[in-house]
C-alpha cells in the first residue's frame, strides 16, 4: 500500500472529518500497493474474506518452497567437515530444535493471519522492537537467495557451458515475474513442479540402492575430508549442530504462506491442525532428510569429482543418475537442480520484499509497495553470489545461526510460557496504537542472547563455548525472555488496553468490516484501532504511516468513537477451492 503523503500534507487532500488539531489529509495509495493480489496484505492481518484456500493448498504451497537444495550442501558440507558421527548427531539435534520452536509460532501465525514480523511485535518485541529482526529475516532471504542461486548458476554451468557470473544475474531475474504477482501465482508455480521436483529427489536414491547397496554402510564409517573421523566429537557436535541451526528462520517463510490458512473450524480442525503442523515445523522432517541424502550422495561422488565439486549439489546428482541414464543424466539433473532452485527462490525473493517492507513502513512512515522491495532484496542477494559466498558457507551460517536462535526462541518462549501463565496478553497484538516502542522481554533477551553467544563463536569464553555457542543463544533467550516479562510484570506488552478487539471485547463477527477514517477503505475488525486523533476507526497500515499524530493514542489522549457512523460491511468468507491440479490461479478478485 503506497504512502503518498509528505510528512505533512498532501496536495488536494481532503481534511478527516471529526479530526482532532489541524486538518489531517487523506491517505491514498498508489496503484500497485492497492492491489492485495500483488501487495497480499504484506503489512497487515490477512483477513478472512482472503483466505479462500482450503488448508492443503496452503500446506502444498508452503511445503512446495522447501524444495531447496542449499540443504544437500549444507549436510554434505558437516559431515565432510566433522565426520559422520558427530555430523549425524548434529542434524537431528538441530531438526528437534527447529520442529520445537516452530510449533507455537506456526499456529499463531496461521490462527490470527499474521506473518512472523507481526507475530514478534506482540510476543515480546514491541513495534520499533521488532524492527531489528525484520532485518535479521531479511538477511536470511537473501543469504539464502545468493545460496540457492549460486547452485542453480552451478548447474546451467554445467549443462550449457554458462558463465557463473552471468548464471548468477539469470537466476535473479527469472523469479521476479512470478513473486511479482503475489501468493496467487506462488500457489500456481509450486503446483505445477512438484511432480518433477519429486521425481528429482527421489531417483539419484532409488539408482544407488540398486547400483551401489553397499554406500550407506560405507558412509557410515566416514571420517570427512578433514581427519575429523567417523565417531562422536562433542566439539564437531557443537559445531555441526550451529550450522545446521542456521536454519531456524525458515520458519518465518513457512508463516508467509500459514497466515492465509483459514479459520479452524469444527469441520475441518483435523485438517487444519495436521496442515499447519506440516507446512509449519514439519518442513524440517523433510529439510533433515535432506541434508543426510546431500551428504551421501556427494559421499558417493566424493572420489570421481573431489571435495570442491562434491558440494556442489549439480555433480552428486550427475554422478547418481548416469548409472542409468548414460549421457542424458546432466540434463536430467540440470532440469531438476534448476525447478528446485526456482521453486524455493521465488519464496525467498518473496518473503525478503515482506520483511523490507516491514522494516522501512516504520523506519520513514512510507510504504511504496512490497513488489518494489523484491529488487532491493534480489539486489543484494545478487551481490552476495558475485562474491562467491558459497566459499565460506560454514562459517557465514554458523554466525548467523546465533542471531537466528536467538530471535525465534525468544519469540517461542512468550508464546508457550509467557502467554500460558499471563505474563504477556493472551493473543498477539501487533497494531502501532496500542504497543510501545520496545519490550525489552523479548527484544532484550534477544539481544543479550546473541550478544553472548556471538561472543562465544568467536571463541572469547574456549573451545566448548566457540562450539555450542548457538546453545547458549537458545537457552539464554529461552529463560530470559520470562524472567525479563516476570520482573517487568509485563508492563511493556500493551502501551494502553485494546477496546477495539482484544479479548475482553465480544465480537459477534470479526469478519465484519469497518471503513478506515483515513484511506476509507473497509477492513476486518481485527485490522482496525480507534485513533483519537482521527477520532474514529484507523486501520494498522495507515496507523503504521502516520507520522503527524505523535503517537497521541498512547500519551493519555482521549480516544474519539471507537468505530465511525458508516455501514458496516460483512464479506463472507468464499469456500475454499484446491489449485493443486494448477488449473486456475486464484487471486482475490476471484
């Protein structure tokens, strides 16, 4: 939704009714962030009349972006580093901690339709608090992005003699006319490859267990490439478990699809609850069994391509497949490297232009639309890949694993304690009109959490510390944050009581739509605050953007009506359709 008022006025805008203080303009948005087929209610609730998904499109679309396969580098890269037995270890222990933490961030997200920056301003954060891990989300889509890039301009190296500079320029530029246009042509896309994804993943398998059915004992008495050996080292352990940790902010892309889940019912809760399990912390079931197929496969090819290439995961995938398929097998794994990079890119490229758009709608009061911030993240991310961060893969997501941990963990530890024992308000509340800047329950913890814990990867506390540094960051954050909330008494969550639709209001139908007093467009009551300065019902995007009100809601102002005299307008939710089969794309015009 795009700003386009000065600080001040606008030229020809029309003064608020009922206004308190000076006339107050009219917001209005640009084109393109109008359009919530393309905008997908980036900054705001996802409401009900949108979720017009039937929970196992929503859990395909969610699953269909972890076809990635950053996971076959990352385990072929622990277990040649530390060795099968501490490389084992490490991956499933990493996989329990992600599946746990991700529980209670999965349902919140898709239970209230909010993504993960608007579920960390009310579980802990605060809404300038949580602007920080805005772009700590963001630095994992872009990471990420350069990662998965880099393997897709591996593999059209390798299939057509493509220069990897140049690879790394196409594999940016082919997503953007696909995450452009929003969830609706995402749905599409991973529908439409997942059966040559599958295909894909699971041949290379099906070849060795016929060819070569002596491998995986052979794998498991690996010792690495680096003399670490085949058996448990609990520094390799430490270590491995930090690399495989880095991927803890997955779930935040998860929650991107999960907020357009619709309303769990008494019909469909069994559903419902197994989708939100599996396109929430399941994708780590999958992202585990990944990592260990990465590392055998590129165990299998180690000796006919090397160490270099065996990381790579375009030569495993050859050396697999030619068994069979003789001379076709480099465009066949060609095919299937580049469908997966494309599937999981373009989810990357999409939540980076959400979590931008988060960041800098606080940071200037201006949102010119999520589309314009995919080239933002893709520039950055191209950047990266022409620096060859591929080189250093271990020890970029090892640091970045701390900051990571920390964030999701503390976000985890409001929702399972603080909330259950009432330290923080019972549901999340991410609307500007009623949070302060800060709550250092969450916020602190986070940052004392990754402080400590980065200081200990660069090895200040000893080799054990440098090792489990990443443990330290998820147990401080997990006791901080409600020891922090405790000794607050959770003062810091709310700034003032919610009179609109916290729970101590009785909401009839929350599907009910209100006209905001600034753009005069109607949202569902969840998205609305009542703004004394606009004396009438503001939605949170508009609240977010006002940078004329001085924050009056919170500094003892009397609020004016809580919804304005104007028709109430109640959109009924469509019944959910299935686009699997990828035979219509739905939009919310639809």
């Amino acid at each position: 939704m795009t700003d386009t008022e000065a600080p001040t006025a606008i030229s020809g805008a029309t003064p608020v009714a009922g206004a308190t203080g000076p006339s107050l303009p009219r917001r209005s948005y640009a084109k393109l962030a109008a359009d919530e087929s393309r905008e997908d209610y980036s900054l705001r609730y996802a409401p009900h009349s949108f979720r017009r998904w039937s929970p196992s499109t929503v859990a395909g679309t969610a699953l269909g972006g972890i076809a990635y396969l950053a996971d076959f580098a990352i385990g072929a890269s622990i277990v040649f580093t530390y060795g099968f037995g501490s490389g084992f270890a490490s991956i499933l222990t990493a996989a329990a901690i992600i599946f746990l933490t991700g529980i209670p961030i999965a349902r919140a997200c898709a239970t209230y339709g909010l993504d993960m920056d608007l579920v960390t301003r009310g579980a802990g954060f605060g809404y300038f608090g949580s602007t920080l891990t805005s772009l700590i989300y963001a630095s994992f889509t872009f990471i990420f992005f350069a990662l998965e890039g880099s393997i897709m301009a591996q593999a059209m190296h390798q299939a057509v003699g493509l220069p990897v500079e140049i690879g790394y320029l196409v594999t940016t530029l082919i997503v953007i006319p696909i995450v452009f246009r929003g969830m609706g042509a995402l749905a599409k896309v991973q529908a439409w490859t997942q059966p040559v994804w599958i295909v894909g993943m699971v041949l290379p398998f099906v070849v060795l267990a016929f060819n070569a059915p002596d491998a995986w004992g052979a794998f498991g008495s690996f010792g690495g490439t680096e003399g670490a050996g085949a058996g448990f080292s609990w520094i390799g352990f430490g270590l491995g478990t930090g690399v495989a940790l880095s991927l803890i902010a997955q779930i935040g892309e998860q929650a991107d699809y999960l907020r357009f889940m619709p309303a769990k019912t008494e019909q469909n809760k069994r559903r419902w609850n197994a989708a939100v399990l599996a396109a929430g912390p399941g994708w780590v079931i999958i992202g585990a069994a990944k990592q260990l197929g990465g590392a055998f496969l590129a165990f299998v090819a180690l000796e006919a391509v090397g160490r270099t290439h065996a990381l790579e995961p375009i030569a495993p995938q050859i050396e697999a497949l030619r068994p069979w398929l003789g001379s076709f097998a480099l465009p066949a794994a060609a095919i299937f490297v580049i469908v997966s990079q494309i599937k999981i890119n373009v989810t990357n490229a999409y939540s980076g232009s959400l979590s931008w758009s988060n960041f800098f709608s606080r940071i200037t009061h201006r949102h010119p639309g999520r589309v314009w911030y995919i080239f933002l993240n893709l520039a950055i991310a191209l950047t990266l890949m022409e620096m060859n961060m591929f080189a250093a893969l271990n020890k970029l997501l090892g640091f970045y694993s701390n900051v990571g941990i920390a964030w999701i963990t503390a976000v985890a530890a409001d929702l399972v304690i603080n909330k259950r024992i009432g330290l923080s308000p019972a549901y999340i509340e991410f609307k500007r009109a009623y949070l302060y800047a800060v709550n250092p329950a969450g916020f602190g913890a986070m940052v004392i959490a990754s402080t400590v814990s980065i200081l200990a990867f660069f090895g200040l506390f000893g080799e054990y510390a440098e090792a489990f540094s990443t443990f330290i960051a998820a147990g401080l954050a997990l006791v901080l944050c409600p020891l922090i909330a405790w000794a607050t008494k959770g003062k810091y969550y709310l700034a003032r009581p919610n009179p609109v639709n916290g729970p101590q209001v009785e909401v009839d139908d929350i599907t009910a739509t209100h006209v905001c007093a600034v753009c005069e467009t109607p949202y569902e009551l969840p998205d609305i605050a009542d703004c004394p300065v606009h004396s009438g019902p503001i939605c949170s995007l508009c609240c977010s953007l006002d940078s004329a009100c001085g924050d009056a809601c919170r500094k003892g102002a009397a609020a004016g009506p809580v919804l304005m005299p104007v028709p109430t307008v109640r959109v009924p939710p469509a019944p959910p359709r299935d686009i699997t089969a990828g035979a219509h794309l739905m939009t919310p015009g639809d």
